[in-house]
C-alpha cells in the first residue's frame, strides 16, 4: 500500500482547483456505465450573463448532493448543465458596453447587432460556469448546453409552429406589463413591487344630457392614483346594488377634458365601501379594467391606448385627446391634468386638519401605493395595450394537474402542492412575445390581408377625424396582419402560396417597412422574440436530443428523476416545464419529483439585497473557508419548507468540521492505518470494532433514508454526528495504545466509510484523503457506495455506549463543580448487575485513562458529600469529601442559579407581552427567545451540579 503524508493543515484552497480538473479531465462527471440504471437531472440554466450567488450555490449544493450520491450508488447518472441567453439581461449588457463607447444599437441592423451580442458571448460570457466550477459541481461539461445552441433553436421553433398549428398559440390583444425604458413587454418574475409615496385624488365626472343622481347631483366623483389615464377611459363602474347609483346605470358621462361620453355600467369590481364606490374605467390601461371593459362588452380591438412604447401621451383611437398632452411623458401630463380639473372645478379636494383644528385643503391625499417596477429597467411598469402572441396556458395546464394528483410528479415538501394547483387551476394566458433583437425569433411572416372578394388587401388602414370641419388623419394600422407561421422562410412562402390568389407573387422581405403591391406579395418577418422562459421550458428534453428521432441520449434519460429549483421560480419555469414536457413527450412527465427549496436570507430573516448592503458573496466564502464548509453549511441548513438564514460561524464550524476529520486521518496514518482493502466490514472480535462497525451500519441506513426523502438537513447531520461524535471522539480515544491488526484493519474501513458517505457533501478533501491514504483502483468520486454486509451488535453497543455514559457524564459533573479535568478520583458501585460487573472488569484500562477513575471499588461508598454518576443500570459514587471545597462550591452555585433563574424569569415576561411580541422586531425577538432558553439551560445545569452536591 503507497501512502503519502498528510500535510500537518488542511488548506482547502490547495486541493480544490486540483481536483476539479482532475475529475473533469477524465471524464469523471458521466463515467461510461451503458448498463447501468440512468439517474438524470437538469440544471436550472444560470443566465449566461450572471454571476454565482449565494441562492445560486444552494439550488446548485442539493443538486451536487444528489449527483454524486447517486454515482457512488452505481447509476449512470446524468447532470445537464447549461445557460440561459437570457434575452433582456443579455441585450442591456451589450447596450450599455456600447454605451460607454458612445455607440448604440440602432447604429446596426438587426443582425450586426446580434453579432456583436455572439461575440460578447464568446469573450465575456458564462463567468458562472466556472464558478459552479469552484462549487464542486459535477455536472456533464462535455455536453454544456446553451440556449440559442442550434439544435435547442430547432426544439424552440418546432413547439411554437406545433403549438400554433394545434391552435394552442394564437395573437391577441391584451394588456402586459410593458418596461417604457426597455420597450418590452416583461414577465411578472421581472416586476418587483415597490411601496412608493403617491397621492389618491378625486374627481367629479358630470353626468351628460341633464341627468342626475337621487340626490339631485349632477355628477359622480371617481378616484384614482394615475390622473393621467382618464384621456383614455371608457366607462365608470358602480355596484349594481348600491342603491346611491341604480337611477344611472346605462346612462352617460360627459368626461371633462376630452368631452368624450360613455356609460355608467354594473360592476362588482366596484365597492359600495370603498370611496365614493364609483370607479373609472380605462380598459387599455389597468388590469383590472381590461376585465371590467370586457363584461361591458368593449371588445379589446375598440379598447382606447394613450401611451406610445415610451409611455408618452400618443392620439386615442378616437382622436379625443386634446393636443396640449400629445408627446408628453405620463408623469408630466399627469401634473398638467390635475391643474387643467382643478382650473375647470372638477378636483374635489382632500380636506384635513392642522394642528389648530382648522381644516386644510390639499389637492390630494397622500398614500403609500404599491408600484410595479421593471427589475432590469428600472422605471414604472405600465399596463399597455398591445397585439403580443399568447400561449393557451389553460389547456396545456390539464396534464400536469392530474400527474401531481395521481403521483406521478411528487412535489416535495408535500405543502406546495396546494400553491401550485391553485395557480394551474386558475392560470391565464401567457405572454411569450418579447420586444428585442436577441433571442429566439418568432417564426411568423405576416402578409396582407384579403377583402370579402378575395383580392389583396395593400397599405395601411387610415383613421381620419374631422375636428372644426377639417379633416385630419390620425392614426394608420398596417394591412400586413395574415400570419403564416412556419419552421423555415420556405415553408412560409409554400402557406402563403395556398392562401393567395395563384397569380401572385411571393417574396420574403427582411424590411420591416415592406409593403406588398399588386400581385407582389412581400412576407415580413415577425420583428419579436420569444420570452426566454418559453425557450426554458424545454429543457429537461431539449437538451436531451429531442426532436431528433434517434437521440439515444433522450430515449435513455427523459424523464429526468428529479429537479431542484427554488420555489420562486415554480409557476416561471416548473409548471411551464411540466406544461411542455407533457405536451411534447406523449404525456411522460419531464420529471418524477420536484424538489423546492427556499430563499437564502441574511442572518436577521431578510431578503437580501444590495440596498439593503446584506448580500453574501459564496465565492468569498469559499476563499475563506473553502467550498466543503459552504457547501455542508447549505446541506445541513436545508430544511424542508423553511428559508435558510446566512451564518458565517456555522460555515467557519464546518470548514472545522473539515478539519478535524483531517487531524483524524493523520492520526490514523501516523499509527498505520492506511486504506482499507475491503467494502464488506472486517472481522471484529472487540466490543469497540464491533461498536465503530455496527455504527456504520446505522449511519448508512439513517443517510440512505434522507436522501430517499430529499431531508438534506437530516442526511448531514447523520454524517456529521457519526464523524465528529463517535468516530473522533470516541473510536479513536477508546482504541489509542491499541493498535492491534483488527483494529487497524477496522480503523482503516470505517474512515473509508466515511471518505464515501462524506463525499456527495465535501467532495474536495475526502478525495484528497481517499487519495493520501493509500492505493485505490478508483478515485473516490466513482468509488463504491457503502455495502458493510454487517449487523449491529447489540452487546458490543451496550457495553461501549456505558462507557461513553460513564465518560460523559463523569466529565460534565467535573466541569460543573469546578474539578480539574485531569484529577483521578475514587468510585464506589455497590451490588452491581452482572452485566455491568462484567464491562468494568473488561475495561478497567480504558475507565482508568478516560475517566480518569482508580479502579471501581464494588462496595458501599463511604459516608459524606458524594455525586452520582449513572451509566446504563449503574449509579457510580464519587466522594468529593477532599476533592472540592464544599460550602464554597454551594455558595457559588447558588448564587450563579439566582441570576440564571432571574434572567430567565425576565425574559419568560416580556415573551408572554403580546404587546412586545407583535411590535418589535422579529430579531429582537428571536434573541429575546434565544437568551430565555440558553438562561433556562444554565438554570438547570446548575441545579443539577447542587443536587450533586447534596
């Protein structure tokens, strides 16, 4: 056996980056095992323009955890990794470095421009890939995927014609989150809510034609935070049961600025409780309106849109806007539109008083109002009226609702189940058009329409009004609206080819301001892309091969076994992977489990954030402490349903762990241990390696049911305890001056048992002992999982276990009485069982070195102060007569126990104040809680030391 010295420190950063590339040059990710039972998981795809953080190096941690455990069980298990293009991230990255060149996009045409983002791909691109790297993760890099790779573009483009074609695609006009900055329409994942100070004010609408309320008013006041959206409305909505209000409904309003009339409707959305119960409507402009326009039967092609793509005041449809507002950012407009109400006397103002009682009018009243931001871009959100390309997310929803109710995807923990039938059970269509230039192009070519008599319809449709007896134009929409959507440019033209009369011609056009003339028909191309979670979705397949018909790679491993993803991201790209995993694979499931974990929060609870200054770098960890403590760290906090709080000391306790498992080994190599020759245990005749032995056996079957039930937190504290507690510091002070062949032949096997049991959660440095120790015909991450072929020896157990007993809890007396450590004391046991008799006798040597007891006298203690120690069925005397200072050690005690006890009794009060516990801080609270337990175990611990006393 060839063994080379351990160093005297364990220094992660030294072994980490050596046996990273060690493994991945050899292929040591995915070793060829063909007739082996294939075990896969994806990776949620990092955006290839992100860098690692700490949520980031959690998803990925769980994910390492269960990839290395399942190749150490001999599967062939698949890790797919890959990146994102990430459409808007990776767009404004490119802008902004042409930016600080005084260059910009609309420089370059559509593909130089996406040249330029392939090129910073190329050179700037996938930073995180090598930070995953110093993770340790394990994943397949020979076949790194990316999403805009060619084969996943010919995945991307054949869902989106099949789904059209199935009629489960389809172009509508709706409201979206629409970003003014970036001129996008963006998911609700990109929208973060922001609580900003606004103002709530009230207007009056004058009802038209001289009618009037039962009170003899002859308007009705509405209220709103967006003044500006009244140039765009539509309707004002009252409860049909409000009786303030049913003498008007289906009458008209005479809108103040604009002179544009429309009706009162019924509503429900409208709350007889809230303000003055009326409600103005702009459909084109708030979610909740679009749905009030709808029941009243606007349909949304009639529906108003004041704002063009940079949320400026644009002429409505009906060219009612006056042209003072015209061009004018929504925030300016909305100032000139509350003076311009409060000039004509339609701004009913809020009345408050000051502090001399007298009331004081102001134009509005302040709120906090809950306000959408784009994430990306950084400004208000506006809901906008525009045609986008929707997926009908209700149909496809169907199957993977009945495969989470049948079992066939177990969601775990169990509790989201709930989260996530409510929201497939009420899912609205979704959004997967996109407004940029890098990305998955839409493959549709739109053409001119055709009239009722078959011929083209060319140009533009012009919208004309005639103010003062002028006409005046408007507004045009383009004729081009026939989409012919199909994988290649070809099969578009042989489509166009079946729609149009057989003497036209047929041309494909990359001017986006083409227009077809005669019989030339010119198809141009959808200018959109797609959403990058559509593209996303496709992964557990995609990446697999599919749709190629002999992808042995996919027929081999889809489904997948198992993903891991945060919570955050289920309806985004889970239910959305389900979604499309079904539809496209004949009902299989993309996944059998879906593992989610929660959020990585600071040490206080809270979400973490630059504002805030509380993100925690994982990378600098790692510099610190080394990737095997983060990582353990990130194991052992995991616990199914809850956040993870940030502790750095718990990270540094691990990279301790790491430590003291390396001192283990050196010591065990210094006395001529090396590795083991064998998986099955050796032959044991020692109660202690029949102990150590039978240990193995229950730690293995403990971590083997934890990571059957994804508890991470549970599997490593099973590993962690049986290294740190029973093999450290038991085992191997228990055999110390007993190196005998069987316990070196024992000692060597259980510490290879744990190199492989440790591995999946400190890869680097039990492959850096598995490799120190001695010759292998493997390295230790395709090594075999454990198979001891043992039992537990239950006397061997019992006798060792009254040793630890006896240690124990003869060192805790000590410590508790003040005795030094190190002082021999007499030990009486009268009448002791046979058992008992018989343990003592067969270790007299190992109580008299650990627990430092001259031999245990089996006769009646004599008179005076004692304590009693208990082991198993035994209640060992210790005389103290000599031994402490007796009166002292009680004055001492209880004093120390009043201020234990008055502590605890001080905070047990104010913990009982709901008043505090509702109004201050949770942290505060929580150390408030902290403090009352750590003062109540002090309380006991020393109670318990005076009863020793006597």
């Amino acid at each position: 056996m060839t063994e080379t010295a351990l160093d005297k420190t364990f220094d992660p950063a030294a072994i980490e980056a050596k046996w990273y590339a060690h493994w991945e040059d050899k292929g040591l990710f995915r070793p060829e095992r063909p007739e082996a039972v294939p075990y896969t998981i994806v990776n949620p795809p990092p955006n290839v323009t992100g860098s690692l953080h700490i949520g980031h190096a959690l998803d990925n941690t769980l994910q390492d955890i269960v990839i290395r455990y399942e190749r150490l069980r001999g599967k062939d298990a698949l890790w797919v990794v890959g990146t994102d293009h990430a459409g808007i991230a990776t767009q404004m990255v490119v802008e902004r470095q042409m930016e600080a060149k005084q260059d910009k996009r609309s420089n370059y045409s559509r593909e130089a421009f996406v040249d330029k983002v392939w090129e910073w791909k190329r050179e700037s691109g996938g930073t995180i890939t090598g930070q995953l790297r110093r993770l340790g993760c394990s994943m397949d890099w020979s076949r790194e995927q990316f999403t805009m790779d060619p084969h996943f573009t010919t995945a991307v483009v054949k869902v989106f014609v099949d789904l059209y074609n199935q009629g489960l695609i389809y172009r509508d006009k709706r409201l979206v989150n629409w970003d003014p900055k970036l001129k996008t329409a963006i998911s609700d994942l990109e929208v973060e809510t922001q609580e900003i100070k606004g103002g709530f004010w009230h207007f009056r609408y004058p009802l038209a034609d001289g009618v009037t309320l039962d009170n003899g008013a002859d308007h009705i006041v509405v209220a709103t935070t967006r003044p500006e959206t009244m140039l765009a409305d539509m309707a004002v909505a009252v409860n049909a049961e409000d009786p303030r209000y049913k003498s008007v409904i289906g009458k008209e309003i005479l809108q103040p600025l604009t002179g544009r009339r429309f009706k009162v409707v019924a509503d429900e959305h409208a709350d007889p409780e809230l303000g003055s119960g009326a409600v103005k409507i702009t459909p084109g402009h708030d979610f909740n309106d679009f749905d009030v326009g709808k029941r009243a039967g606007i349909k949304p092609a009639d529906m108003l849109n004041m704002f063009d793509a940079e949320a400026q005041v644009v002429q409505t449809q009906d060219g009612l806007v006056p042209e003072k507002y015209l061009g004018q950012d929504r925030f300016v407009v909305r100032q000139m539109i509350v003076e311009d109400m409060k000039a004509a006397g339609f701004l009913v103002p809020h009345v408050t008083k000051n502090k001399d009682g007298e009331e004081v009018e102001a134009d509005f009243e302040p709120r906090t109002i809950a306000t959408p931001f784009g994430d990306r871009g950084g400004v208000v959100i506006e809901p906008w009226l525009t045609d986008q390309w929707y997926v009908d997310a209700e149909t496809l929803a169907q199957p993977p609702l009945q495969a989470v109710r049948d079992g066939r995807i177990e969601i775990v923990p169990k509790t989201w189940e709930k989260t996530f039938f409510n929201w497939m059970e009420n899912i609205q269509p979704w959004c997967v058009s996109r407004q940029l230039w890098w990305g998955h192009r839409i493959p549709a070519w739109y053409g001119p329409s055709l009239d009722g008599d078959g011929a083209l319809q060319t140009g533009d449709i012009i919208r004309m009004i005639a103010p003062q007896g002028n006409m005046q134009e408007i507004g045009r929409t383009r004729m081009d609206t026939t989409p012919f959507v199909a994988e290649t440019p070809e099969e578009a033209i042989a489509l166009a080819r079946q729609f149009y009369p057989s003497d036209c011609t047929i041309e494909i056009t990359d001017d986006p301001n083409a227009r077809s003339e005669g019989k030339i028909v010119r198809l141009r191309r959808d200018e959109d892309v797609l959403d990058t979670w559509f593209s996303s979705a496709l992964w557990p397949f995609a990446t697999l091969g599919w749709p190629e018909a002999d992808a042995t790679l996919y027929q081999r491993h889809y489904p997948n076994d198992l993903l891991i993803s945060g919570f955050d991201i289920l309806f985004f790209w889970d239910a959305r992977m389900a979604m499309q995993g079904m539809h496209f694979n004949e009902g299989q499931v993309p996944w059998k489990r879906l593992y989610l974990h929660g959020l990585v929060r600071a040490a206080d609870g809270q979400k973490m954030s630059k504002s805030k200054g509380n993100v925690v770098d994982p990378l600098g960890l790692i510099d610190q402490y080394g990737a095997d403590a983060l990582r353990f760290f990130m194991a052992a906090m995991e616990s199914q349903g809850r956040d993870v709080k940030m502790d750095e000391k718990r990270v540094e306790g691990y990279r301790n762990f790491a430590t003291k498992l390396w001192n283990a080994a050196r010591f065990c190599q210094s006395n001529g241990i090396g590795a083991s020759q064998s998986v099955a245990a050796p032959a044991a005749t020692s109660a202690v390696n029949k102990w150590i032995i039978g240990d193995v056996v229950e730690t293995l079957a403990e971590l083997d049911k934890a990571m059957a039930e994804l508890r991470f937190d549970a599997a490593a504290n099973a590993i962690y305890h049986f290294v740190w507690d029973q093999f450290c510091d038991w085992y191997i002070e228990l055999v110390k001056g007993n190196f005998d062949d069987e316990t070196k032949a024992v000692a060597g096997w259980v510490l290879d048992q744990i190199l492989v049991m440790l591995h999946p959660f400190m890869p680097f440095v039990t492959e850096e002992l598995w490799d120190k120790l001695g010759d292998r015909p493997c390295e230790l991450i395709v090594a075999q999982w454990p198979a001891p072929e043992a039992a537990v020896d239950t006397e061997a157990k019992r006798e060792v276990e009254w040793l630890i007993a006896l240690v124990g809890n003869l060192r805790t007396a000590k410590n508790e009485l003040g005795i030094a450590p190190g002082a021999k004391l007499d030990a009486y046991l009268p009448d002791p069982s046979a058992a008992t008799r018989g343990i003592i006798e067969r270790n007299a040597a190992a109580i008299d070195r650990l627990a430092r007891l001259n031999a245990i006298q089996f006769a009646p203690a004599p008179a005076g102060a004692a304590m009693a120690i208990g082991a198993g069925d035994a209640n060992i005397v210790v005389p103290l007569e000599g031994v402490v200072d007796i009166a002292a050690e009680k004055s001492r005690l209880e004093k120390a126990l009043a201020v234990s006890q008055k502590e605890a009794k001080s905070l047990e009060g104010r913990l009982n104040n709901p008043s505090f516990v509702e109004k201050a801080k949770p942290e505060a609270v929580d150390k408030a809680r902290a403090d009352h337990a750590a003062h109540a175990a002090e309380a006991e611990r020393l109670a318990a030391a005076l009863k020793r006393l006597g």
